[in-house]
C-alpha cells in the first residue's frame, strides 16, 4: 500500500517544528543538543525522485542510528501538483 501525502499548512508546518521542539529538550546557545552536545541541523527527504518543484509534506525528528540522541529535523518533500 503507498502511503498517501498532502502539502502540508504553514500552520502544520509550524506545529510540527514546535511539537518536536518540545518533545526534544532544549538546546545549548551554539545549537547543541543539551546533554549529548551533538550538533543539530535541518535535512530535506525528497519522497519523489524528480527534479522539479515541491510541497512539503511532513516534518520529523532526526536521531542517531546507535544512541538514539536527537541530533536535527528532517523536512520530507514531494514533487507538487500545483
């Protein structure tokens, strides 16, 4: 089954920012996850393999593969059919 994706509001957009935020902790004045000091960053997952424009479609936290430690936020993008 493919799962289904639809542009996201700039409300959705903010909310999901925020949420994760929240879920998260907050982070040192350099940008660091307290705690673990992992730098954070922001990542684009295009869901479609093209080269034209996009929505974005969702928003989730990014974690280590080994400790699990937040390390950032991953936008997913999908080609627009506007």
């Amino acid at each position: 089954m493919t799962e289904e994706y639809k542009p996201l509001t700039y409300k959705e957009f903010c909310d999901s920012i925020k949420t994760i935020q929240e879920e998260v902790g907050r982070l040192d004045e350099d940008g660091r996850q307290s705690g673990t000091r992992h730098y954070t960053y922001v990542e684009t997952w295009c869901v479609d393999d093209t080269q034209d424009d996009f929505d974005i479609v969702g928003v989730e936290p990014v974690t280590n593969p080994g400790c699990g430690c937040w390390t950032g936020v991953r936008i997913l993008l999908k080609k627009s059919t506007r």
